[in-house]
C-alpha cells in the first residue's frame, strides 16, 4: 500500500463495517473490500493539467523539477567571492523536459556568476519557466541555494478546483470499473484530498455544484492530514 491508500485504509477500518481487504481480487477493481460486500474505489484528489490526451498531477512535473534543480545548483558548490545566492524558479505549462532545461540553466547560472555588480536578477529561460537570483544576506557552504518555486498552473479557488478535477477524475473511476460493478452490490469512491483537505466549510458548496452519478452508492472526500471525512 502508498500512503494515500493506507489513509484510506484506516479511515474504512474506522467505520466498523466489516473486515477491511486490500485488493481482494488482485491488480484489478476494487482496491478494497468491506465485510465482503462493499467495493471501495480510492484515489488522489489533485490539481492536474491535459498532457497527451491524459491527465497528470501538477506534481508529477513540480515534485521531481524541485529535486532535478536542487541538484542543479549543489554542482556549484562553494561561495565565490564569499557571496551566496537564493534562486528561485516559476514555471506555467508547458515546458520541456528537464534534459533540455538543464544545460540552459547551467549556462545562465555560469555567466551570472561572471559578471560585476551583480544584484537580484531575472532570467527566462523559455517561455514557461524564469528564475530569479536574489543574494542571501549570510554566506553559506554553497554558492547557490534553493529559495523556492512557484507553479503558476496551481491555486484558484478551492471549490471550483474541487469540483473541476472530480468532474475529470470520477469518469475516469467509472470507467475502470465497469466490467467489475456486477460482482459487489455496492461501490463507494474515497478520495484523498489534496485540495480542499476534506474541509467542512467546503462540504456543502461542493454538494451543490458537483452531483456524482449513480454508478457510485457513495463518494468521499478524505483528508490526508486529519483522516476527517465527507460525503457528497
């Protein structure tokens, strides 16, 4: 089990309803079973973007740049001329693999490092993705840190983007799990909110303006931080 599956997992086995199995009939639907009787469908609720006619988690891109690009600067290792500098990167989709961003940046930085009077900078490096170079006021072992990132395709408003990647995200469950729906007679969906994390001040705004079909008994929204929960 992932970690989103084991928040599921607990929160089924707090319902009391039954014996609780993980993946009682193998790699296929459903992921659980309740008291041999109630197919529990589970998946991350999160912001996602169209890429190829799929849709990805916006951190399946931002979770492994962050790391690519942390790795980036440790190769600069040491401060020159007893200066540190915090970098930062924005990106707006789409962008390129980070094999083709990769050397740009290191260009970027290189020449940055060459020149006098340097002050904070902003560099594009391609149409969807800048850095910005801000010096530190404390020198450090490295002469570039990381200061952050910023996904300009994540925010919005919590419930639209509730109701938005449900509407994407549910489809897609129900489908997968057509030629399996004859074999229990309930299927309830629970999905890990990253979004809203299962907030009830959200609760009743989201009811309103997303209606589930009846291919589900029951869809949920769970919090992966508090392990709260609620229907809609």
């Amino acid at each position: 089990m992932n970690r989103d599956e084991q928040t599921v997992d607990a929160y089924l086995k707090s319902l009391v309803l039954g014996e609780v199995l993980y993946e009682p009939d193998g790699k296929v639907p459903p992921d659980f079973l309740i008291d041999g009787r109630i197919a529990v469908e589970s998946r991350r609720l999160n912001q996602h973007y169209e890429e190829a006619g799929r849709s990805r988690g916006l951190e399946e891109d931002s979770i492994p740049l962050r790391q690519s690009f942390e790795r980036l600067l440790e190769d600069f290792g040491q401060p020159r001329d007893d200066k540190t500098w915090f970098v930062f990167f924005r990106i707006k989709r789409p962008i390129s693999t980070w094999k083709v961003l990769r050397p740009l940046i290191r260009v970027e930085l290189e020449q940055f490092l060459q020149r006098p009077f340097i002050d904070t900078e902003h560099v594009s490096i391609e149409a969807g993705f800048e850095i910005s170079i801000i010096p530190s006021s404390t020198v450090d072992e490295r002469v570039f840190l990381l200061g952050g990132n910023t996904d300009l395709d994540s925010g919005g408003w919590v419930v639209s983007e509730i109701v938005r990647n449900l509407s994407v995200y549910v489809p897609e469950k129900t489908q997968k799990t057509v030629s399996y729906k004859s074999k229990y007679p309930a299927w309830w969906l629970v999905f890990v909110d990253y979004i809203g994390y299962a907030s009830d001040k959200d609760a009743a705004e989201v009811r309103k303006y997303f209606k589930h079909s009846a291919d589900w008994d029951r869809v949920v929204l769970l919090s992966p931080i508090s392990g709260h929960a609620y229907e809609i």
